[in-house]
C-alpha cells in the first residue's frame, strides 16, 4: 500500500492506534553525527542544550521537538508483532521534511513539514531497507569498491606532521599490514580559510604522496571544503562567499559557504584538483552539513539543493576514480553522491582515550546499518587499537560488525599483540561493499535500542 501526503508545513499525516508499551519509532537524524535510532513510542528525542550543538548535531534553523519522536526526511513506525509496520520518507534525496511523532493516549500522531510516501512493510527493518532501496536507484555516483584504511587523526590529531606518515608507511610494510590507504587527516594544512596548501610545521605533502605511491599504495587526505573560520583571511576578504553560523571549532567560530557562487566553486575545485594532481585518489570531506546551512545564498535555491549541487561539483573535479567519504555530511541528501559515509560521532575527542565517555558512535552506527550497500559504504570510523584506548575491544568488534569500510589509526610501534593481531585481521578481512543480512539487520536493531536506552 502507498500512498503520497503534500499537506501543509507541519500538517497531520497520519494518525496509528498503537500498544505504547511495544511500538517503537525509528528516526533518521540530519547528518553523520545527528542521533539516529530506534526510540520507545513513549519517548521524547534528545535535544540540543547549546546553540552549537544544534549547529553541528542536528539540523541548523530547524527547531528540535521537545516531546515526542523528530527524523529528517525518514521516520519508521513499528507497532509491534501482528501489524504492519509504518513508513514515512521523502520521495527523493532533494527534499527532505521534518517529520515528527507524538503520543497521545494510546494514537500516535505523525506530522511533515513538506511530501512524504507513506508505505507498510512486514516490520521495521523491511520498511528501512525499502526506502534504501528506492532512494538508491538512479544513483548519479554508483559506489567505488572499498579500501582498507590508515587514519592519522586518533593518535597525532592536529599535530600530524609529514614524518610521522613516513614513519606509518615504513611500519606498514614491516608488518606486512595489507592496508589499502594511507590518510593523512586534520593538521596537514591551515584550512581552506587561509589557503589549501600544506601547513609548514607539516612538511612536505608532495613527499608524503610519492613515497605512499611507491609503497604501493594510495594516498588519502582529509578536507572540510564547505566552510571557514570566521576570523580567516577568506572570512574577511570574501564576506559574500558567506552563508550562515556552522557552529565552533578551531578556536573560532565556523560560517557555511555560498556553494551556488562561482568564487567558492573555482575555489573548491582548484583546491580538489591540485590535491588529484598530487596523486591523491581519496578524500575525506568532513563537517560537509556547513554546505547546507540556512542564509542568503547568489543563487535562489534552499540548502539541500545548494549542498547537493557542492558536492556534486567536488566530484567532478575529483573524477570518476576518486573515493570519496562523506562525513558530518547530511545523510539522505548525500544519497548517490559519495561512496562511503560516516554513520556515527568520532570514536573519541582528544581527553577521551581512556574510554570513559563509552561508545559515542555505536547506536547511530547499528541503527543505520540498513544503508550499508544501499546507500553507500557505511563508515563506523576508526578502531583504535593500541593499549591507551580503554574501549578498544568492545570497539574493535562492534565497528567490524556493523560498519563496511575497515581502518584503524594507531602509530603501529605502539601495538601490542592483540593490538598488532586486531588490525591484521581488519586489513586482511578487507572492507565491505554489499548490505548486511536480515540477522545481522535484526542484531543491530536490537543494540541500537539496547544501548540508547541508557
């Protein structure tokens, strides 16, 4: 059964007699690190306390409910055993509703601000693997096999410099560690609000790539190419290159760029085709929601089409045999435009290594492991492996479990036997590229619900 709802901003949809005690209401949050997951019918989201936690953890100039279930562009309802499940999802990655739950007494109310397809399936995991399905198709960007990958980010941070990549690859071929990618991340350059190039405390990229290359190997780096620091050169000599707030980081606060003006987009593209031209054939592009952001833009367009058309641009000047992962980015307006995407926060920030703020990532990494295949390539982000990491175990298993793309990012010289047999068997493993079987869906489901429950 399907039918199509165009109502009003925020008009009733649907109104589903339901038990409160089973029904369970799955909601698809913003982006990477939006909360994603199977929620109690009786329960109320999280909402952002701090102006840039809305920023950069939900959906910027969309206001969160403060009771009842919120998902952006997607929202499932699962009375239970004996009734069909509920669907409620966009018809295309382009717009993407605020589609909000509420209960009352024993009927859950569903609104949207804008179309959605409302459809019944089996169960839960039947409804999300079938929007996976339909949005996918006619994907512009089919996905690119995936590589086995080296991070830099989880042990040199900001303070990566050209040797200590050298140091990754000579350790790499002692070890005979079959990785794929050698990622340099974050701290290899000032910022794209200063100029793209490499930072001099970093050393030579140039030299990076080649001896990576001669390894044989790929090389891979990390950018955040849709927004700034405001207190930049960019930021002062372009004013209108600029959206909107994108939230704080870097000791300063971020700005959107107007990815519709053709400064940004020489700009972008320039900056994509040097790094190409280097040898590098793997991009990370981080904190991607900043495209999307509400303000003024050259061109009449609202963000979701403005970010879509950005990243689109990225890809073209990267070319067809650049892998690409999204990340920060929002998740069903990436749909068809990269091949793998960050499904869950970081494994740590810096001051976390000992474990004690959990597993940050392992709920939005299980419930969205329906868009693994689908979609694209579902990253969990890095295992952390060496010692000093006081979730590494239970880390290991889970982002193997249900994430696809394999990396770890750990100086090797610091493994000690299970570390160094850990991440032997993720390389070796590979990483993957087809979806999750209907176990492994119910599994995740069940550890998505368990875990957020808290």
């Amino acid at each position: 059964m399907s039918d199509r709802v165009a109502d009003r901003a925020g008009a009733l949809v649907d109104e589903v007699l339901l038990d409160p005690v089973v029904a369970r209401v799955y909601a698809e949050g913003w982006q990477s690190w939006s909360p994603a997951t199977w929620h109690a019918a009786t329960a109320t989201g999280p909402v952002p306390t701090q102006t840039w936690e809305h920023l950069m953890r939900f959906r910027p100039g969309t206001p969160v409910a403060s009771e009842g279930v919120q998902g952006e562009g997607l929202l499932v309802l699962d009375p239970g055993p004996g009734a069909p499940a509920r669907c409620y999802a966009t018809p295309d990655p382009v717009t993407v509703p605020t589609i909000r739950a509420t209960l009352v007494g024993d009927r859950l109310l569903v609104r949207s601000t804008g179309a959605v397809d409302v459809t019944e399936h089996r169960d839960g995991e039947s409804a999300l693997t079938a929007v996976g399905d339909a949005l996918a198709v006619g994907a512009p960007r089919p996905p690119l096999p995936p590589p086995t990958v080296w991070c830099s980010w989880y042990r040199y941070f900001e303070e990566v410099t050209a040797n200590d990549v050298l140091e990754a690859v000579h350790d790499l071929d002692a070890h005979d560690l079959g990785v794929d990618v050698v990622q340099v991340d974050d701290g290899w350059s000032p910022g794209l609000g200063e100029g793209l190039q490499p930072a001099r405390r970093f050393g030579s990229l140039a030299r990076v790539v080649d001896e990576v290359r001669s390894s044989g190997r790929r090389a891979g780096i990390w950018l955040a190419p849709f927004l700034v620091g405001a207190e930049t050169t960019l930021a002062h000599e372009h004013p209108d290159w600029l959206v909107g707030p994108a939230g704080r980081n870097w000791d300063q606060p971020l700005v959107g760029l107007d990815l519709t003006n053709p400064g940004v987009q020489e700009l972008l593209t320039g900056a994509v085709r040097r790094l190409v031209d280097l040898g590098i054939d793997y991009l990370k592009l981080d904190f991607l929601y900043a495209g999307a952001v509400p303000g003024r833009r050259r061109e009449d367009v609202d963000g979701v089409a403005a970010y879509r058309a950005g990243l689109r641009l990225l890809g073209e000047a990267a070319g067809p045999d650049v892998y690409l992962v999204g990340c920060g980015a929002p998740i069903l307006p990436s749909v068809g435009l990269v091949d793998a995407m960050r499904v869950s926060p970081d494994t740590f920030h810096e001051g976390g290594e000992d474990g004690s703020t959990g597993l940050r990532g392992l709920v939005p990494l299980a419930a969205r492991a329906w868009q693994q295949g689908r979609f694209w390539v579902n990253d969990p982000d890095c295992v952390v492996a060496r010692p000093s990491y006081g979730q590494r175990e239970r880390w290991a298993r889970s982002a193997r479990r249900f994430g696809g793309l394999r990396s770890f990012s750990d100086r090797v010289a610091e493994l000690d036997a299970w570390g160094l047999a850990t991440v032997r068997d993720l390389a070796a493993g590979g990483s993957r590229p087809e979806p999750f079987a209907a176990d492994v869906l119910a599994e995740s489901r069940a550890v998505a619900q368990e875990e957020g429950s808290r």
